[in-house]
C-alpha cells in the first residue's frame, strides 16, 4: 500500500490565498471585502482566541447580567449568587429563541419567553412548562441547559472569553499588553476602572481590520481630526507629528499602542493628557497623592493612560474605551463608553462629558472615523490599484529595550504587526 | 397598606407592599402580568430566608406550579387562597 504525506498547509487553498494576500508590506483590497476571509476570521480568530466581552463592575451585585458580544455571537455575562462571573450564549436550548433581551437588568433565572424554559444565570436548566410532554421532571438532568462559554477570566476587571476548549492562558494572551492596563488603572486612587457611563453604539459599513488598524494609526489624526482639534483648541494633533517624541510600539500578539508617554513627560504636565488642568478637579489630585503619595502621583498623571489596541476588539483610548463588534464582512459596531476611575468622581464627570463631545452620538470624534471607514471599504472595492501600502516608517523601525518593535508616532509598525499576527492566525 | 416598590426585570414585575389591614403585617406581592396575588407572613418569610437553595430552584421550574400538567392537579390552586 503506498501513502501520502499530505503537507496540511496544501491542502488548504484559502489559506494559501490569504498568505499571498497578507504581505509584510502591503495587503490586499480583497482581505476586508472577501465573504470566505470573513468566515475564517470567525473560526479562526472570534471563536479561537481570547476576546473582551466586558468588565466586572458592569455586573457589580449578584444576579446582575448584561447583554455582550463575541464577534456577532450574543452572550450573556451575569455574576451567580456567589459571585462567579459567566458567559452564556443567549440562545434557548429548546428552539433556539434568545433568551435575554434586555441589554442589562438583575436576575437569578432567567424565563425564555417563546415557551417558558426556564435557566439559571448560571445556564443550568431549572425547567419547563407541562413537563409530562417530556415523561416529567426527571427529563430536566437529560435535556440541555444555556450553553456555556468554556473559558472566561478576567484581568484587572476586564473580562475576557475565549470559545475554544483549550489554548494559551488569558495573560499568555495578553504579555505586554496587560501592563497597559495596569497603567490605566493606576490613574484610579483606588487602582479599579469602572465601565458604568453607559455605551453608545456606532455601526459603520466597514470591515473591522479597518477599525483596528486605524486605533494605532498615528497618520490620520491631524488629517481627519483636524476639524476638533481646532474647535477645541487641542494639543493631541501635535502628538502625532513627525516632531513628537511618542512613538508607535507592536507589543506582540498583534496588540499594538501609541505611547504617547514620552512627549506627556516632556510637556511635563499633570493631566495633560486629559486636557483637564489640576486645579479644576482638586479631589482627584488630592486623592492621588493620598494614595501614592505626591512623587509617584504626579509620574502617574504626567504619564496619562494608555492608547492600546488589544487585539482583536479592545481599545482604551485614554479616556475612553471602545468594544469592536463585527456583524457581516462589511458591517462592524464600535460600542464606547467614557472610562471612569472608581474613586475619582470630580474627574469622572469631566471625563463624560469629554466623550460625548468626541464620541457621543453628535460627537466630532468618532464621526470623523466612521467617515474614513466607510469610504475605505467602498475604495477598496474599486479594481486599482489591488493593493494598500503598509511601508511608512519600514525603514527606521527599531528595537526598544524590551524587544518590542518601535516606529515613530506617525509610523505603520503597528498595522504591521498586527497583520503578522492575523496571517498566523489564519493560516 | 405601604407600597413599597415593584420588582421587575424583562421576565417578570411584581408590586410588592406591606398590608397592615389585619391584625399583624404581611408582605403582599402581586404579579402585575396577571393580578395574582399572594401574601407572605413574617414566619413564611423567614422561612424562604433559610430555604436552601434547592428549594428555590425547584420552585423556578415552571411545570412545579404555574405550568404544571392538567393530570397532577390544578395548575393555579395558590388562587384559591383566602
């Protein structure tokens, strides 16, 4: 009997396709429009690696639940009555209905309404009506409850599920990445971020790579933010100049930032980076201090929070947080919210209103954004030219002292790194 | 009689009161979807209070009272209470 080595790679020609479509330099129009790129992304990336569904102070008390989302699934995350957090698919294990409607609301069980299955938050399945059609209540151990998201843990708060069985820790997942969480939460005195401002929604016609790469991209702001900028009087154009001294940093696992720290250190300026003098939040700063005591206070509010991308779906955007949902090929929802520091109320206010102002329903932020991404994924879709330039700064990269990849902050290091990380991905 | 709220989420709503009419106090709880209504008194109450979490369970399967077979009895007998 003869055999064949089968070589798994060869046999997969969408993967064959996706490696020359994603290049070290360039990417094809066709990797955000394709339907069969799209289906793997799921399989391959939604359904297999650790993705955000949400943060713990979003469920603070027993019982609590809020509607989520991995990828276009719908889940379900609730705290139980011992406090677990979960991760539930809201579908009925009977014939499929969802199960929860409300985006949030406190509830031990919950009652599917088209024929009253009955679940705990847990997605056990506590019963059903008329359960002789069924031979009786000793049906209930044989018959389904919710499914289960199989792996969820949580960092600093910030939950995380991952619909595959088995696969690299939470932390494995996140390496550098988690530091900048720890870098947003020291801007709390109390150490905890707090996602309880609400969420505004924005759907675009755009496929979500997009969004991703335009979070570190440090090439548009003062092209497509030029109109708030000037209207606010901010500085925040001037950070991603080729004068600045931030630069643009691949922290490995496609996770990617602008670490604007270095140009706030120069400036030198408490708060700076939220554009709020100290004087006009006095609790804030005296609680700082009381925490961490004067030195390291002010280092911590010189240093502001993080503008990182954790691949696929989080990016905190120092004072704001956005969740990337993609629906279709070419539909995505950013879900955002104002962060808010527990224990910095004078802080959080101005926080809020900031965010409504950029990214709230008329702000001028995210519109300017959700512009660009429309008309990026009707110009991809032209015949010419096939392919996006991902070359700027190619030439001056450099290794920091940790070993991460660096540009400059108007450099495409980070785009870069995350399509290295995709293509692994895949194929 | 005091109101005291309504308890509700997207499964249920239930007005909840303390009647004072009788010669003690009792809980009085009404489902607002369907006007049922049923009191509970101190010694009822604590008793759920200590109720292990079996019972509470067992008590959210829908076939155990309200949706229960037409065979194993009446489905709504908690009506028939005073």
């Amino acid at each position: 009997m003869t055999t064949v080595d089968v070589d798994p790679a060869r046999t997969d020609p969408l993967a064959d396709r996706i490696r020359s479509l994603v290049l070290p330099d360039r990417v094809h129009g066709s990797i955000y429009t394709d339907p069969d790129v799209y289906a793997r992304e799921l399989e391959r990336i939604w359904y297999a690696t650790w993705v955000y569904v949400g943060h713990a102070s979003e469920v603070p008390e027993p019982n609590d639940y809020v509607r989520k989302t991995i990828g276009p699934q719908q889940v379900v995350m609730t705290r139980d009555k011992t406090g677990a957090i979960h991760v539930l698919h809201n579908r009925c294990s009977h014939r499929g209905n969802l199960v929860c409607d409300a985006d949030r609301g406190n509830a031990g069980s919950f009652r599917c309404p088209y024929h009253g299955w009955t679940f705990a938050n847990t997605g056990d399945l506590l019963g059903f009506p008329f359960n002789q059609g069924y031979g009786g209540s000793r049906a209930r151990a044989e018959l389904p409850g919710l499914g289960v998201v199989p792996r969820v843990e949580s960092y600093r708060g910030f939950v995380f599920a991952s619909l595959a069985v088995d696969g690299p820790t939470l932390r494995e997942h996140l390496g550098a990445a988690a530091e900048r969480l720890d870098r947003l939460c020291r801007l709390s005195p109390e150490g905890e971020v707090e996602l309880t401002a609400g969420w505004v929604k924005h759907e675009v016609t755009a496929n979500w790579k997009m969004l991703v790469e335009n979070e570190t991209d440090g090439y548009h702001p003062q092209f497509v933010h030029s109109s708030i900028f000037s209207i606010s009087g901010s500085g925040i154009g001037a950070l991603y100049s080729d004068k600045s001294t931030a630069v643009t940093r691949a922290l490995g696992g496609g996770h990617t930032e602008n670490d604007l720290s270095p140009e706030f250190r120069r400036l030198g300026v408490p708060m700076g980076w939220a554009g709020t003098p100290e004087a006009k939040i006095p609790d804030y700063v005296a609680a700082m201090r009381a925490t961490y005591g004067s030195e390291t206070a002010d280092e911590i509010m010189i240093n502001g929070s993080p503008h990182v991308m954790i691949f696929p779906n989080l990016f905190v955007a120092e004072i704001q947080l956005f969740q990337i949902q993609p629906l279709a090929v070419d539909r995505t929802v950013q879900h955002v919210t104002a962060i808010q520091f527990a224990g910095a109320p004078d802080l959080n206010r101005r926080l809020v209103t900031q965010c409504v102002g950029s990214v709230g329903p008329a702000g001028m932020l995210l519109a300017d954004d959700a512009e660009m991404y429309e008309r990026n994924q009707r110009g991809v879709a032209q015949r010419q030219p096939e392919w996006l330039d991902l070359t700027r700064g190619l030439h001056r990269e450099r290794v920091d002292d940790d070993g991460h990849t660096i540009g400059t902050a108007t450099d495409e290091t980070s785009m870069r790194a995350m399509w290295r990380h995709y293509r692994e991905l895949m194929t | 009689m005091d109101e005291l709220g309504v308890v509700a989420n997207e499964f249920a709503t239930v007005s909840v009161s303390v009647d004072d009419r009788g010669n003690g106090t009792r809980l009085r709880l009404e489902d607002l979807r369907t006007g049922t209504v049923r009191h509970l008194d101190a010694l009822e109450l604590e008793s759920i209070v200590w109720a292990p979490e079996s019972w509470m369970r067992a008590l959210l399967d829908p076939s155990a009272h309200r949706w229960r077979d037409a065979e194993r009895g009446p489905a709504r007998e908690s009506l028939d209470e005073p």
